[in-house]
C-alpha cells in the first residue's frame, strides 16, 4: 500500500508539472499563433487568421478535454489511498510530510485555471476581432493591397522581389520587414522610394531632424592633430605624413597671407568626408608596398596636399582609408549594403576616388543616387561628359572603366587643368627660401640632363629615343663650340616614381626629361629649382594641359621624341636657354600652398551641385559681352564673367576661347542654350533642332541649322566637328589661378 501511495503521489506531482506546463504552452499558443496583428489579406477571411477561430478553438476544447482526464485520474489514486488500512498511520505521515512541501490549494488553483482556460480565450478573441474591425473601418487593412499607381510603376516588381529576397540581406528585417506583404509596402514607400506612401502611416513619419548649428571655420596652423588624424600601419601613410610634416611651415605662411586677403571673411566650418579608396585592402592598396621600392607616388602627394588643405583651412575633416571606417563614418544599416540610409547624410562634402565611388555605391545602396551631389571625385586625367553620362556613353561608344557615373563633371577634380569641363584640384610642389635658392644655383651643375620615367613600362622600346637624345645633346654641345670643361653627360635615370620627395639641392640638373606624362608632382620640380623641362607630345587631348594661358609657359617646349629633326630643333632652343646669364626658378601661383588654398575655399563656399538649376525658360539671353537680365538667377562662376562666342568648324570651345584669351566655362551653358543667344551672335538659324549631343549647341554651316542641347549633363567644353560652329560660353581668369574669375572670390 506505501508503494501505491508513493507511486500516486509521484505520479500526481507529474501531473501536476504536466498541467501547469500546458497551461503555459496554450497561453505561449494563444500569444503567438496569432501572428502580425494585421496580415490578413482581406477583411473576409478575418476569423480564420485569428486566434479562437475554429482551429483554435478545437486545440482548447482537446486542451480542456485532457484537464478533465488527469483529474479524474487524481480522484481514482486518491480513493486507492483510502482503500489501505493497514498502513493508514504511516501514509498519514508520508501525506503530511508531502503536503507541507506544495502550496496549500494548489491542486483547487490547477483546477480553476483549467475551467477558466476557454473563458480566457475566448476574451482574447473577443479582443482581437474587436480591435481588426476598428482598424479595418480606418482602411489599414486594405492598405496592404499592392497599390497599382501610375507614379509607382516598379511597385508591384519590388514587391515580388522582396517577396523572393528580403531575407538576402539582414539590413531588410533591420528595418522592420518581416515577410509579410504590409512589411514589404512600409519598406518601399518610406525606407526607398519605389511604392507610394501608406495613408494609415502618416502617424509614424520620420522625425524631422534639427539643422545642425552653423560653426565658424578659422585657419589652422599646428598640423599635431592632422598628423595623428592620419594614423599609421601603411607605408602609404607614413610617406603623406613626413610629407604634410614637411610643408607645415608653408602651409601656416600661406594660411596667414589668404586670411589676410579675404579681410577675414567668416566662412562658415564644413563637415568633410576624405576617403581615399585605393588605399583600402578591399581595392588592393597596391601603393603602399611599393612606396619605398621606387613605386608611383603622385597620388599619394596630391591626397597628402589635399588632408592639408581642407584642414588648414578649419574644416570638420574625418579621413577614412578602410570600409569599416566608411561605413562608420556614414552610419550605414547593418548588412551588406543593400538598404539606402534614410537620416541625413552626416557630411557636406565628401572627397574620393574612382575605388571610394565603388564602395559607396555598395554600402549605401539607391540614398547614393540622393546623396551623390556632396561627392568630389579626385581623378587624375578628368572625365569629360560623353564619358561620364551612362546611357549616352553607351550608345555612342564612349563606355570606359572610369565613366558613366551621371555627376555633374565639375564633381571630377583632376591634379592639372586638363580640361574645364572638370575642376581643378592641383598639388603644391614645394617652394625654396633664399637661401636655398642660393645653394640651388652654387651647386647645379649646368651641364646635366635626366631622362626619367616612373615605371618599367615606359622604358620599353624607347632605346632609340634615348639614343636621339643622347647624340643630339653630343652634336650640340660640339658646334655650340662650349668649353671643354663644360662636358656634357646624360644621366639615364630610371626614376620608378611621380615623385622622389626631393630635398632642396637634390637635383642639380639644368635639363630634365620625361618619357611620358608631361606634367606630374616631379615635373614641377625642375621649374621650382631653376632647371629646364622638355614635355612629350601625345596624340591625345587627354593629356594637354591649359598652362599655356601663362606667358611663362610658353616657353615649355614640346617634342616628338622619336622624331630627330623635331627632337635637334627643340634642343637648339633649349641650349640657346641655357647659355643665359641664368635661368631664374618659377613656381605658378596656383601649385603653391596658397594658390592651393585660394582654389580649394573657393569651390568649398560656391559650388553647389544639391539645388536645382533654373529651367530654361527663366534663364536669361546673353549678348557677346554681357547678360541684358535686370534679375539674374544665381550662378558661379558669376554672370559678369560671361563672354559668349562661336567657333570656328571643326574648332572645340577650349580652344576657341583659349584663343581669346579666355577660358570656357561649362556651368554657363544653360545661359546660352536658347535661340536668342544663336541671333546675338548673328547666326541666323532657317530651322531649329533639340538633340541629347556633347557637341550641342551648336550652329551648322552647310544647312544653317541650329541645334540646342536637351541633356545638362553633356554640356562640354572639349570637344569638335568640322560641319559645327559650336556656342562657346566663356569667361576671365585670375592671374595665376586659371580656375578662378576675376569676381570669383
């Protein structure tokens, strides 16, 4: 009988456990099989998405019917333990012992919630379907039909992608998807743009965000907290911080000579982005190992100037070299970069390159499309807009690697003034005190030439120019009839690097020259120490430069080196230089730390690529010296530097403002794009045409047809057809700033 007893009451704890461990799983059951509380499909199906529909209601009758079982179970051990007599007193003291272990009227407790449990039940229910239908009479529900709206025609398209992918990227359920169709709908109309927005959703817009308080910029002059911005770990680096070290003294010189200059203007601090993508190990980071083997180093220098630049003069700079940096310093959602961000872009500007451009893209998914217009993209060469624009590229076979970003191509800074189209970043190459200078003209030797070329590569093949150049040199110095102890010799370098981080007296040459690209960071360096330099020609427009507007340059001679009689002509001028008294050393302004700066403050405060240009039919004509506009809309450049003319056939507007002694502003285009502007210029046009061309606008001569262009972004300066006399908008120059008007400041 003990053994009974003891094995009833186990059995009835086991109950017990068993009931209350039900109980909990229906309550858990109730709370979760209801799912989102809003997705049903429709309001006709109601009942049969909700909890205490017919299926729920059959688990809590089967719930209720076991309760009933075990019960009746514990009644039937109960009479059995009665049933024992002869053990009555010790099972009276076991069932003691037991029942100061549980809770008194537990067993009542276990009872009652099993006879509450469908009246519990069926009060949720009552609940839920109360609280549907008011939503339902609000429209919430119907909102989660895929809404077909001519505005949204990709709607239903995302829709089904999401569908199929939202799980593809964790960034999605950051947002809130969840799978259900109402989730998708939230998503595509307030996170991205492609669905329109839901009515009943008006209450959870985002917060508005407070404009971020307006700070002062002042000039900086102790470069410490740049150097430790800059860090460390890469060759790369340490090479742009001796370099920043190095210049520091010019760049605090310079800062106090510009402040002077603009009278100390308040300049209101700028939030900047500098992302130097090529430096990341994502995109390779093929410079940094090779910084001390001779590798390319004019990058490096130009970003080094940059850091220095928007830092001297007191912006709020942040520098990113990896994309865990980029993606901390944007704030991106978490993922792999599939969702857009939805605040505010936390910078005014960012500056980057081609490698930069490519990450973003990835990790700030379509808000890139809305962001881009605060983007500057430091390139090299420069990017002119028939490469630049995707769609025109692509139909007219001006695809490239670089291309087809659709920026405005002022958003493109390039290290020289290649072409207008873009902006002009620059560099400085470094200025000598009088002193050095002095040391430069005792120890150059005067009768010593470098020929030099920053990668294997461009030696190739070129043994015979090399030997042009070493014979002509030998020729000339012998009919020149020049002392015998001014004996020439060639010094054939092979220089794998844009530049050598030269110290003053390093190069104690009177002649340098390059195999390939005329004009880099090392090709400053000769005309900075009193030495010559002779450029190749190239056949490409790519490479010509617009220093030629400096009465100095024109003394930069040209040549073809694999070309002898071009090759001998070009060193009889250049010998004839140097049996001057002396050649005095020149720096042009605008590749000095000031120039620089002057440069860099003046985009900073006035490019502005975020608002909207007026339209065509507000913008005013112009004459061929002056807009005739009582209220024109603003620019910058400025109107008054306006001054529009007409190639010639087959001339490019670079060249035929050039010719005037101008420089052609693309950013006037919008001005000229109109028939007035063709009849100013007496252009008489016998019929009208609107074509997307980078050529356009554009007069024809053989059927006096005018023709205005209907694509901003291919608005060109470069650029030419010999049946187009093309309307060229151009403008002034400051002295030694050719990227600046007069009034530009």
């Amino acid at each position: 009988a003990c053994v009974v007893w003891v094995c009833g009451w186990v059995y009835v704890r086991l109950c017990m456990i068993f009931v209350l461990g039900l109980g909990f799983f229906s309550l858990c059951f109730l709370m979760t099989s209801r799912g989102p509380p809003f997705t049903a499909r429709s309001e006709g199906n109601v009942s049969t998405d909700l909890p205490g529909g017919g299926e729920s209601r059959g688990v809590l009758r089967k719930i209720s019917e076991m309760l009933e079982v075990i019960l009746r179970r514990m009644d039937a051990l109960s009479r059995l333990s009665n049933s024992s007599s002869g053990d009555a007193h010790r099972l009276e003291e076991l069932s003691s012992a037991l029942d100061r272990l549980q809770p008194a009227g537990l067993l009542e407790r276990i009872e009652s919630i099993a006879q509450n449990m469908s009246d519990l039940a069926l009060r949720v229910e009552q609940i839920l379907q109360r609280s549907v239908r008011d939503k339902a009479k609000e429209g919430t529900l119907g909102q989660c039909e895929i809404p077909k709206e001519p505005r949204y025609p990709d709607c239903q398209s995302k829709v089904d992608w999401m569908r199929a992918r939202w799980t593809s990227d964790p960034c999605y359920a950051f947002y809130g998807v969840d799978g259900s169709d109402c989730s998708f709908l939230v998503y595509l109309s307030e996170v991205e743009w492609f669905c329109p927005p839901m009515a009943w959703r008006n209450d959870s817009s985002a917060p508005t965000h407070k404009p971020r308080p307006r700070t002062q910029a002042a000039f900086r002059s102790d470069m410490g907290p740049l150097l430790e911005q800059v860090g460390g770990g890469k060759e790369s680096l340490s090479f742009m911080k001796r370099r920043i070290r190095r210049l520091g003294p010019q760049w605090a010189s310079a800062a106090r000579r510009l402040d002077d200059r603009l009278r100390h203007l308040v300049r209101e601090q700028k939030r900047v982005l500098v992302h130097v993508g090529f430096l990341t190990e994502e995109s390779g980071d093929v410079f940094s190992p090779k910084v001390l083997k001779g590798g390319p180093l004019g990058e490096m220098v130009q970003w080094a100037d940059i850091f220095s630049a928007l830092y001297v003069l007191g912006h709020d700079l942040k520098i990113s070299v990896s994309l865990k940096e980029l993606q901390g310093f944007l704030g991106v959602p978490p993922g792999r970069g599939s969702c857009p961000l939805t605040g505010p872009l936390p910078f005014d500007l960012i500056y980057t390159d081609y490698h930069g451009l490519q990450h973003m893209k990835q990790h700030m998914g379509l808000s890139l499309r809305r962001h881009k217009c605060h983007i500057r993209v430091i390139d090299t060469f420069g990017t002119e807009p028939p490469y630049n624009h995707e769609e025109y590229a692509t139909l007219n076979g001006y695809r490239t690697n670089w291309g087809y970003w659709n920026l405005n191509c002022k958003q493109f800074m390039t290290m020289f003034p290649h072409t207008p189209d873009n902006s002009f970043m620059g560099f400085v190459a470094e200025e000598l005190n009088e002193t050095e200078r002095r040391v430069i003209q005792r120890n150059k030797a005067d009768r010593m030439a470098l020929v030099y070329g920053k990668e294997a590569s461009m030696w190739k093949d070129k043994q015979k120019q090399t030997t042009n150049i070493t014979y002509s040199l030998s020729r000339f110095t012998l009919s020149l009839s020049l002392s015998p102890s001014l004996s020439l010799s060639l010094a054939l370098a092979l220089a794998l690097s844009l530049s050598l981080s030269l110290s003053p007296g390093s190069l104690p040459l009177s002649l340098s020259i390059p195999l390939s690209f005329p004009l880099f960071p090392l090709s400053l360096s000769p005309w900075s120490l009193a030495s010559l330099s002779l450029s190749p020609v190239f056949p490409s427009s790519m490479y010509s430069h617009r220093l030629l507007i400096h009465s100095w340059f024109m003394r930069y001679p040209t040549m073809h080196l694999s070309n002898h009689s071009v090759l001998m002509r070009t060193l009889i001028m250049v010998l004839w230089c140097l049996s001057l008294p002396q050649v005095e050393p020149f720096l042009p302004f605008e590749f000095s730390c000031e120039g620089m700066l002057e440069r860099l403050h003046a985009y900073i405060h006035n490019q502005d690529f975020c608002s909207p240009e007026a339209p065509a039919a507000t913008v005013p004509t112009v004459t061929n010296s002056t807009t005739s506009t009582s209220a024109p809309p603003r620019s910058w450049p400025p109107l008054s530097a306006l001054r529009a003319l007409a190639s010639r056939g087959g001339e490019s507007c670079v060249d035929a403002c050039r010719g005037a002694g101008l420089v052609c502003e693309p950013a006037f285009y919008r001005f000229i794009n109109n028939q007035d502007a063709f009849s100013k210029l007496d252009l008489v046009c016998e019929a009208m045409e609107v074509e997307r061309n980078h050529l356009f606008p554009a007069f024809s001569s053989e059927s006096h047809e005018c023709s205005l262009q209907t694509e901003p972004l291919l608005y060109s300066c470069s650029g030419a057809a010999a049946q187009y006399r093309r309307l060229c908008p151009c403008r002034d120059f400051r002295p030694g700033q050719v990227a600046l008007c007069r009034d530009c400041l």
